[in-house]
C-alpha cells in the first residue's frame, strides 16, 4: 500500500465514523443508534469541522445542525477545546461559527466567535484566501469567484461557494441513549451540573477533580456543584482515604431516566472523546505527513502508533472490548493495514 492509498483509506473511514456520529444526533445519514456510547458534541464539533473540509456536504449538513441545536453546546467546554488546536483547526471552526452568528443568534455565537478571531490572528503569519475544501487527494477545490464567494468565510482567509441551505435540520433525538448529555442539558441546564451527573451515571464514583479533568470543565466549578447536588440526596458521598467521592444509585436515575421515554438499552458507556480525537487529529496528520511530507518514515510510523495506543487506551478505560493493537515491529505496509482495520474495528467502519 503506497502511503498516498493509506491516507485516502484512513480519510475515508474517519468520515465514514463522523457521518455515523451526526446521524445519530439527527444529520440525515447512516443511522449510529446502534453505537453503545455517550456522544460528546463539543470535541466532535471540532474534529469534524476540521476533517470535514475533505467532505463539503457533511460540513455544511453540521452548519445546518448548528443553527436547530447549538442552543445546547456547552461555550466553555469548546473554548477550552480551541485553546488546544492549531490554526487551521480554529479558522475552520471560527469561520462555521461567524456562518451561525449571521443568522442571529448573537447572544450564542458572538463571543465564540470573536475568540476564535482573537486566537486565529495571533497564530497566522502571512495571510492569504485559500479554499475551504480539498479533493481526498488533498488538493484544493477551485476558488469560487464574484458574487458566488460566500463572504462570512473571508473574515478567517477562507473561500467557498455561498452557503444555500434548503432544508432545515432536525433536532437532536434526546431518547436515544447515544444522546444522553442533551437530555441531561434540557433538564439540569448546560455546564457542570449535567457534566457531572453524566459522569458519575457512567462511573461507580469519582472526586471533583477527576471529573473537570474527564469532562474539560475547572474543577472549583465542579467542586461547588457536586456540593449543591449533594444535598438533594440524589448524589451521594463517601469517604475514600481521606477524600471523598461522590456517586449515584444507577438504577434509580436509569429508572427515572426511562420514564422520560429513553430507549430502553444497556447504560451506554462514557468515553473521553477529547482525548480520542486528539489522537485521532495526531495520527491524521502523521498520514498526511506519510504522503507529502519529508519526515523519515520511522518518525512518521511512530507519531502513527502513538495515537492508536491512545485511543485504544480510551476505549479500553470505556469499558470496550478493542482488537488487537497493531506493533510498529511489522513491515510498514502491514503496519498501514492493519491501524485500517484497528479503527475500522473500533469505529464499525471497517468497509472504508
């Protein structure tokens, strides 16, 4: 396998993936309601945005998705997010945002907005339009000229044809238990109150800081809500050394859970999917590197097996079942095939 075929497999099962994740929260696409995971909107937001500019229509079916449901994306869990991206990732994402923001919802998008511009000026160098999207090969589409440009794009350097969207979205299924942070948002609001319930309904018991680590938030903050939330009696304490750990009586919130109309499936399983896509992003770029770049092939194989490990790890702590993990001590073609077939067993995406 020629490391140019290697990347356009691997760009062809992480979209594959992504367009399973949107579907499952209501993009029109191959149904994800069979995945036995939480969704986690805000890093895959980012990571798909980035990747999505390898497919124009799933980037623009998530520009319809963001303006039906961005009313429940968490702000600073994705600030946080951004913080940690390079520019590339921010001028894709701030410009999907400045689109969300022109269609009025201010309150929501303004201040995301004028960060990702406050983040993407520092970080640029020259600056120069360049097209959005990209062939899988990796070469750019042709720029769109005069009256077709759409112009909340050039405000991050970036040119595409003008945004038409004829068909509204549909709002995130919250029965569907892939969906179970909407549903705790809709009920306990957005922030750490629903963070942390979903935390611990997907955990045996964890402290304060474990969880603003796991879920992107400051850990005061999730201090002082795990305080208010154990005084209602649902959330529960004990002691654990000489710390305490608060934790939740599973079956009664599934319980309760289900008189909501929740599908009636096993309890889905929580995943640091910051950490996934990071891993993922890491070892993207190290393909595309294998492709072009001019770093030796050990470097590149290695950055390579670094994330697989990651991730792997992720889902093992999530309670998976993962195959076995493909060794850097294979020939480099058996190596590419057989991360295909890692994350493509990972991911139910194993056809490409």
């Amino acid at each position: 396998m020629l490391p140019i075929e290697f990347r356009e497999a691997l760009i062809d099962r992480i979209l594959a993936f992504l367009w399973r994740q949107w579907s499952a929260l209501g993009v029109l696409g191959e149904s994800g309601a069979e995945d036995d995971w939480v969704i986690d909107p805000e890093p895959l937001l980012v990571f798909s945005l980035d990747i999505g500019r390898y497919e124009p229509r799933l980037y623009d079916e998530i520009l319809a998705w963001l303006l039906v449901n961005g009313q429940w994306l968490d702000m600073a869990r994705l600030k946080r997010i951004l913080e940690k991206q390079n520019r590339e990732t921010v001028q894709v994402a701030g410009a999907a945002f400045q689109f969300a923001l022109s269609k009025g919802n201010k309150r929501k998008w303004q201040n995301i907005t004028q960060f990702c511009v406050s983040m993407y000026k520092k970080q640029s160098g020259q600056v120069y339009i360049e097209p959005l999207f990209k062939e899988r090969s990796g070469k750019s589409h042709p720029l769109a000229v005069g009256d077709q440009v759409e112009p909340n794009f050039l405000l991050f350097s970036l040119n595409r044809p003008k945004i038409n969207i004829q068909k509204e979205a549909k709002e995130v299924p919250v029965n569907a238990s892939a969906n179970l942070r909407f549903l705790l948002r809709s009920l306990f609001g957005i922030g750490a109150k629903s963070e942390s319930i979903l935390y611990l309904l997907t955990h045996e018991g964890a402290r304060p800081r474990e969880i603003a680590d796991a879920v992107g938030l400051f850990w005061l903050g999730i201090h002082q809500t795990l305080l208010d939330l154990a005084r209602s009696g649902l959330v529960l304490t004990r002691s654990r050394g000489r710390k305490v750990e608060y934790w939740v009586s599973h079956r009664k919130w599934w319980d309760f859970l289900a008189s909501l109309n929740i599908e009636e499936t096993p309890e889905p399983k929580w995943l640091n999917w910051s950490a996934i896509f990071s891993a993922l992003s890491v070892a993207w770029k190290a393909v595309d590197e294998m492709a072009f770049g001019t770093e030796s092939d050990y470097m590149k194989s290695s950055k390579l097996q670094d994330s697989l490990e990651i991730i792997a790890q992720e889902f093992s702590r999530g309670g998976h079942d993962i195959p076995r993990i493909p060794t850097m001590a294979l020939p480099p073609d058996l190596h590419q095939k057989t991360a295909l077939l890692f994350l493509g067993s990972l991911f139910g995406v194993t056809n490409g």
